[in-house]
C-alpha cells in the first residue's frame, strides 16, 4: 500500500507543477525517443565485431513530458556566478510498456558546471511480446512477468556535469566546440526481487539491484545552421561492486563496463523545436558458449567483449 501511495504522491506532484503553467518561470517540453534496432546473432570466444545477421530486431518508442522551474540564485555579481540557477524538474515518461514519474533538483553555481539530484520510479506491463518489467528464472532460463504497480523500478542518482565551449573565448560563429562529460552515481533496482537475481525493465535484461556508474562524454562541432551540432556522443557505465550479480559475479563478470561509441547530428529547426539523430555501436558480454537468447546469458561463462551496431536513434524534443 505504501508503494501505491508513493507512486500516487509523485504523479500528484506532477500534475501539480503542470497546474502553475502561468507563470513565466515555467518551462514545458516534450521529448519522444524513436529507434531501430537491426539483428545481430550472438557470437561467441573472445572479443571481436560481429556483423548484422538480419535486417529488424525491435523498435523503440516512448515520450517524456517536462515542467521545470527555474529559480535565479546568485551567489555574487561577477559574471560568473551573477546568473547561478536551481531548476525543479517534474516529468513523467510513457512508452507502451511503461510509466515513470521523475522528479529533479539541480543547481549550476557556474556556467560551466552543474550538480543534479534526482529520483524515478516506474512499472511496467507485458505488451504482445515485449516485457516492460520481468524477473529472471534460472530454471526455465526465461523472464517471469511481474505485476504491474506491485512491483516497482526504482532509480536514485546523484551527478556532477562540465561543460565548455570554446566560443566563451572566441567570440565567433564559427569557432563553437562543445564538450561535456558527466560522472553519475546511482542506485537501481526493482521492488520484490532478490539481491543478485537478474530482472528486465523496457524490455532490457540482465540487470540487476545495485550502485552504479554511468559516464557520458559529448564532444562536437556548433555550427550557424539547422545543421546545428555534429560530433561523438559516448557513454560508459557498469556497478561499482560485480557482488550485485550474487552467484553469477565471476561465470558473468559483474564488473564489465559497457560502453557506446556514436557519431550524431543535431537538427535545430527553431528555438522550440530540435532533432538528435544517432548511430550507436555498442559493447556486450562475449561467451565461451554459443547461444540464441539473451536469457540464456546468465548460465553461460564470460570470456571476451563483443563490439556490433546496436541501432539507429531519433530524439525529437519540442519546447512550448
């Protein structure tokens, strides 16, 4: 009953922070995510490339709603510090599967950095074929559905982000190159399933409860155009402890880091409206054993990585 009431509070606040849509220090956006992921059969050995094996694998679709508050907050008069900021974010993200409400705190004491809080929490469904939350069961070697709004993802972070762009030194048009990296801690898990048991939430298995990092790098090129960025987007992450995976630590190597390397643009047709376009190639778990499924995984034994393209994505965000 407490979960329900929690996740009721959430949705609540929400809709709450919709409610003041009159006041001008009141952002509103929608961001929908849109991918294709083409097929690639699981090889096995050490680590390599593997090609595609086929031309669809899964679609991805799911839409956020945004309401941030911005709060002036300045810590002096220099221009450093004159324009220092809290934004209160409220969101709630929706794919055919899932829900999950999330709420944020941040704060950028400079114009280079920003410190960010926040918490998620979501359940899911079984739609056709594709599971929004499921746990792992090691004795059909398959994922057992689990029960909408009585079994809970929950995700609480804390990150610290740097961002430069040479154009604060110089000031032309054509002199912007944009970098950024974030270091993130978090800690994900899922409601009535045990420490060191494997679940699936948005249909991607093989997770399980734990502290984790996640490491995004940006670098790219700013233009004057509607082809506004364009550059590589980066992303590392993994737990801190390879325990979290109980009696698979050692055959599934808990510690692996998965990583992403892409090459993206970004469209900016107006000032409410922008588009990221990206191509990820991944990393995944490479094993001594041949096999079919990723359910399969966990009872199998580590033994390399495996590089293969991963999907074709769109972003689409639009400002009201």
């Amino acid at each position: 009953m407490s979960k329900k009431i929690f996740f009721l509070a959430a949705v609540a606040l929400t809709v709450s922070t919709f409610a003041f849509s009159k006041e001008s220090d009141l952002t509103f956006s929608v961001v929908t995510d849109l991918a294709y992921y083409p097929e690639t059969d699981f090889g096995s050995g050490s680590s390599h490339y593997e090609n595609f094996s086929g031309a669809f694998d899964g679609l991805l679709f799911r839409s956020t709603f945004y309401a941030d508050w911005k709060i002036p907050a300045p810590l002096g008069e220099h221009w450093l510090v004159k324009d220092s900021n809290v934004v209160l974010e409220s969101g709630c993200e929706i794919s055919p599967v899932t829900i999950k409400p999330l709420v944020t705190v941040s704060f950028s004491p400079l114009p280079f950095l920003e410190f960010k809080a926040g918490s998620a929490f979501g359940t899911g469904w079984k739609l056709f074929s594709f599971e929004g939350l499921s746990e792992f069961n090691d004795l059909t070697c398959d994922y057992d559905e689990l029960t909408p709004f009585k079994n809970w993802y929950m995700d609480l972070y804390f990150q610290g982000t740097f961002m430069f762009d040479t154009g604060a030194i110089i000031q032309k048009k054509w002199s912007h190159i944009v970098t950024m990296i974030t270091y993130q801690i978090s800690y994900k898990c899922v409601t009535g399933v045990d420490d060191g048991m494997f679940w699936e939430w948005q249909t991607v298995k093989n997770q399980c409860n734990g502290w984790q990092y996640y490491v995004p790098v940006v670098l790219a090129y700013q233009m004057p155009l509607v082809v506004y960025r364009a550059g590589l987007w980066g992303e590392f992450y993994g737990h801190f402890n390879e325990d979290d995976f109980g009696k698979y630590a050692e055959s599934y190597n808990g510690s692996f880091v998965e990583s992403t390397i892409s090459p993206f643009v970004q469209l900016k047709f107006s000032e409410k409206d922008n588009v990221i376009i990206l191509a990820e190639f991944r990393n995944r778990r490479s094993f001594m054993e041949e096999h079919s499924k990723e359910e399969e995984e966990p009872l199998l034994n580590y033994s390399g990585q495996e590089w293969f393209f991963k999907r074709l994505a769109f972003r689409y965000t639009h400002y009201f």
